[in-house]
C-alpha cells in the first residue's frame, strides 16, 4: 500500500514560490484502480511522480508498506519501481532500435520473460505486430506496446500519466479498457483530464492547484 | 550492444574516424621510423667489424695496428687492410653514401663468412680485375644483377677509372659490396688503407668498438663502427621524434575533442531513452555503465580495424615500394603501435566525461513528462 502523508512539492519560480501539490494526504490501497482528476497544470502528473517515487517531495512523508520511499537510497528506489511497479507515459515512449516485443522486455530486464510478454502484446492484439519497430506501428499500438511494458511482470501498482493524451477518444477508451482489465490483483492509479477515461475507477480524486478538492467512489457516485 | 548493432548510421562514422586517425598516426610513424631503422639496415654489416682510417695518412697505419693488437681489450682476429670507395644508394628520402670494401682476395671468404653470407651466385672477384661481389639488398636498390656495369667512368656517383662488373651477388640481407683491393691500389684515390678489426668472438664486437672509440680519440685516427653509427642517427633523429610527439599530441587532441563532439551529439539525441528507462527503474550507475560499454566496444574496434587498415596499407607500400628498393620498415612496428594508443584512450576518456556530466544533473521525470495536448 502507498500513503501520501501531507506531502507538498514547492519549487521556486523567478523567486516565487509555487506549490505543485500542497499537503495532500492519500492511500493507494491494493488491487483498486484510482483515478486522478484535474484540469492541465493542476498537479496531477506531479501527484502520480510523488507517489512513484520519480519525485522527492519538499515536505510530508510517502511511505510504501509503511516505510519511508525517500530514506530509501536512489538506487533502492529505482529497484522498487524496477521490481514493483509499472508506468504509462502521456507520450507512447518506445525504443526506435527495438521491437515491440523487446520493447515490452525493457520493463524486466533480470529474468527472461519473453513468453509473457509475447502473450500480452497477444492479448492486446499485437501478436502479429511484435516484430515490428515503433516507427511501422500506428500511436494507437505504440501506446499499447507501452501499456504491455507497464503490465508485464504483473506489478504491485501501475502508474498511469494521462496515457490517452496521444490518442483519439475510441484509441484512449480502449488503452484504459486494456489497462485495467488486465492489470489483475495490482492497483491502478491513473492521471487524467478526461472524466470520460474513469468509467471503470474505483476511486475518484480530484486536484485543483495541487490540493484535493474532491473525491468520488467510482464515476456512479461523482 | 543492441544500441550500437542497430545504429551504424552512428556507429559507423564513430567508427571510421578512429580507423582514420589510427591509420594516420601508424602510418606516419612506420614511415618516419623507417628512415632510421634504413640506416641500422643499410650499415648493419658495420656490426661484425669495426674500421680505423688514419684520416688519409698511410704512415699512420703501423702504429694504430700495433696499438689495436697490443692493447685490444678482447682477443681479435689478424687485422687486414682494405681500401675504400662510396657509391650512391636510393633511400626513402633521397640518396646516401655507401661504402665499397675492396679487400684481398684471401680475405674475402673470411669476410664474407663472419657476416654470414657465405653462399655465393656467381663468383668472387679475381684479384686485379674490375670486379665486385654486391649482396642481394643492394642488387634490388640498384637495379643490379650479374654481369650488370656497377662502376664507370662516366657515372660520378659510381665512379671508376674502368668499368666495375657484378660478378657475384650474395643472398643474404646485410648491405655489402666487395671489390678487390689490388685493383684499388691501381686505379682509385687516395692510396691509403683502412684497417678491418674483428674480435674472435662476434659477441664481444661492440665491447671493441667502445674501446677503439675511447682509445684512438686523440690520434689521427677515425674509428667507424656499428655503436658509433647507431648513436649517431639516434641523435639526428632526436629533435624529429620531439616534433612527431607534438604533432601525433595535437592531432590527438583535434580527434579527441571532434570524437568527443560527436559522441555528446548521439548521447543527447538518446536523452529520451535514458529518462525512460531511469524512469522504469533502471539506476543510473547502470546506465552509465551501458553507455560506457558501448564507447568501449566502439574505441576499441574502431582503434583495432585501424590498426589492421594500417597494416594492409602498410603491406601493399611496402610489397610495391620498400621491398623492391630494399627499403627497410617494420610493418608491426611497437612504436607506431604505442604512438595509436592515445586516441582510445583519449576518446574513451571523452565519451566518460560527455556521459558523467550529462547524467550528473539528469531529471528523467523532465522529458517523460512533456506535455503534447
């Protein structure tokens, strides 16, 4: 479980002090999927890197299972996201000298999964494809090479940065379907500016200028 | 590695800048130490004896055989005399003086055998007659061969009163020429011996040599051996090789700093690449340790290929140029070899420091994070 404890991002800008999110307090439980709402420079994204570990914060504690990410050394970190977790990016970021299939491998490097990753490139419908470099794949099937990367190795939580960005709206409805219909008992945070992406959270919250102002059970109850 | 397989369009001009300064630096080098190391080939057969002139005095001759016989540090073989003329022979950079030995005809077996050329197509001179034996060096340098005018009357860098005939060559790559001395004595200038020194042992000839050289200083004498030789074009070529560590430095530098260039440029166009996989998890120790890698395997191919471009360059110069003018050059030459190892290093040196400083102030959540709607 992941706990965000009154945890603040401030940097400054041109001597002025801005806070990208502001003593937020917020659990990612195990196996939900939470969604994270807000309009573009609400904080968000900087939210889901908080959370990841990709970003320190200035004040507050986040603590994986209970321990403090941030007492843990850079390299412990990134074996926690290595090991652990899985990302989606708002851009489909895919090596150019890779295929997707070696593509999707990148996310586990340590042990040989290359039959896993062929079933779920397979099972989000590239299975023809998983020879093919990004620049012979459309951004539609870029994006879903990148979620195949996110979910290899089944991961404890999945962070996901507006992952429908890139995409028309049928593209970026089917990614979130994929996303979580198999990301199986892991959790699943998702960044997002498009309520419409949400249909299937289990949690809602919604930022505005870096504090929650919101939350919701799911997209019935918002 | 994947990296660098599937990128020749960037691997490949890496590559082929390295094999082009490799190529550079050991060809300069091979060629320059070529001219010194033709000089130690060329007066090589100095080595088996060493040779007092009286600096044209005949009177002199007496004394400095007695003092050699008497007072030799090492025991010697009987010293003879020889006579002494030069012909002009083709080197990489222009023509040198090379020394005819005209001795008597019951010495030239001796001679010969001590500098290891015993074998014989064709035969010795015969005493009084315009002969010469010449060895198969000189042969290939002159364009000789049996029965071939190597002295005349009207050839000034080859000059005799009558014309010289090969009459025997030698096979063997020591640079000699033999003619007979009763022929000297009759028709060359001036009419003064040199005396041939050989100490019993071929071994100790260099101990003679230091000896002769500190003995007869001070005496009208001149003593020429393969020591003095040797010492000799290590001095000259002293100030050359001090201009060649600069300019080999200078032009490590320029490939350094261009290699180092073009390295930044290619590490930065894979910036999105290391914040991805950073931002996967992957620590940046290890992505250095990649990047590292790969400039590893570049320099190190890139300096190999260049080192084997060299050496088939070099072989086809030398098989088309040197061999046929007996030239002489080391195609592995070790200096040349050394004098290629600045450029890996260098560059690799570069490439680590592009690398470290770029990842030093690294933020992979900058790029993964870019905005496109």
């Amino acid at each position: 479980m992941i706990v965000a404890r009154s945890v603040s991002l401030r940097y400054e800008d041109h001597g002025r002090e801005i806070y990208a999110c502001r003593e937020i307090d917020l659990s990612v439980h195990p196996g939900e999927f939470l969604g994270i709402l807000g309009p573009s420079g609400s904080g968000k994204s900087s939210l889901l890197y908080l959370l990841s570990g990709l970003k320190t914060p200035t004040e507050g504690v986040i603590e994986v299972d209970g321990a403090n990410l941030h007492r843990r050394t850079e390299v412990e970190r990134a074996q926690i996201r290595l090991q652990r977790f899985g990302f989606v990016f708002q851009s489909p970021y895919l090596l150019g000298y890779l295929s997707a299939l070696e593509n999707v491998l990148v996310a586990r490097p340590e042990v040989d999964r290359r039959r896993e990753a062929t079933e779920m490139l397979d099972r989000l419908g590239l299975g023809e494809k998983a020879h093919r470099h990004p620049h012979e794949l459309s951004g539609g099937e870029r994006q879903r090479v990148c979620v195949a990367r996110a979910l290899l190795g089944s991961p404890e939580v999945v962070f996901a940065d507006e992952p429908t960005a890139s995409l028309d709206h049928t593209n970026g409805l089917a990614v979130v379907e994929l996303l979580n219909a198999f990301r199986g008992a892991g959790s699943l945070v998702m960044v997002t500016h498009d309520r419409s992406m949400l249909n299937g959270a289990d949690r809602i919250i919604t930022i505005s200028d870096g504090q929650i102002v919101g939350e919701s059970r799911g997209p019935a109850d918002s | 590695m994947t990296f660098l397989a599937r990128n020749a369009s960037k691997t490949v001009p890496l590559t082929l800048v390295l094999i082009l300064a490799v190529l550079l630096v050991f060809g300069i080098v091979s060629l320059i130490n070529s001219i010194p190391l033709s000089i130690r080939t060329i007066y090589g057969a100095v080595r088996f004896a060493g040779f007092i002139d009286p600096r044209g005095d005949p009177a002199e001759i007496e004394k400095l055989k007695k003092i050699a016989e008497t007072e030799s540090p090492v025991p010697i073989q009987p010293i003879f005399p020889v006579r002494v003329s030069s012909i002009m022979v083709r080197s990489l950079v222009g023509k040198w003086d090379f020394v005819i030995l005209a001795m008597d005809a019951p010495q030239v077996p001796a001679y010969l055998e001590r500098v290891g050329a015993a074998d014989l197509q064709g035969r010795l001179p015969r005493p009084g007659q315009p002969e010469m034996i010449i060895s198969d060096p000189i042969a290939r340098n002159l364009g000789l061969k049996l029965g071939d005018l190597v002295l005349s009357p009207d050839n000034s860098e080859a000059y005799s009163p009558n014309p010289v005939r090969v009459v025997g060559i030698l096979p063997t790559q020591e640079w000699i020429m033999v003619a007979d001395r009763e022929y000297y004595r009759k028709h060359h200038l001036p009419p003064v011996d040199v005396l041939v020194i050989m100490t019993q042992d071929p071994a100790k000839q260099a101990q003679f040599d230091v000896w002769a050289k500190e003995r007869f200083s001070g005496l009208r004498a001149r003593v020429t051996s393969y020591t003095e030789i040797r010492k000799q074009s290590d001095e000259s070529f002293e100030v050359l090789y001090k201009i060649l560590n600069v300019v080999i430095g200078m032009l490590v530098l320029v490939v350094t700093i261009m290699m180092g260039m073009l390295m930044n440029i290619y590490q930065g166009q894979r910036l999105q690449e290391f914040a991805l996989l950073q931002a996967l998890g992957y620590t940046k120790s290890t992505l250095l340790r990649r990047v590292l890698q790969e400039s590893a395997l570049v320099v190190v191919l890139g300096w190999l290929l260049g080192v084997l471009v060299s050496l088939g360059i070099l072989s086809i110069l030398k098989a088309s140029l040197f061999d046929p003018r007996a030239f002489s050059m080391h195609l592995l030459d070790a200096r040349a070899l050394a004098y290629t190892l600045p450029i890996p290093i260098a560059i690799f040196g570069a490439a680590w420091l592009t690398v470290w400083l770029r990842f030093r102030a690294f933020d992979p959540v900058g790029i993964v994070d870019r905005r496109i709607v």
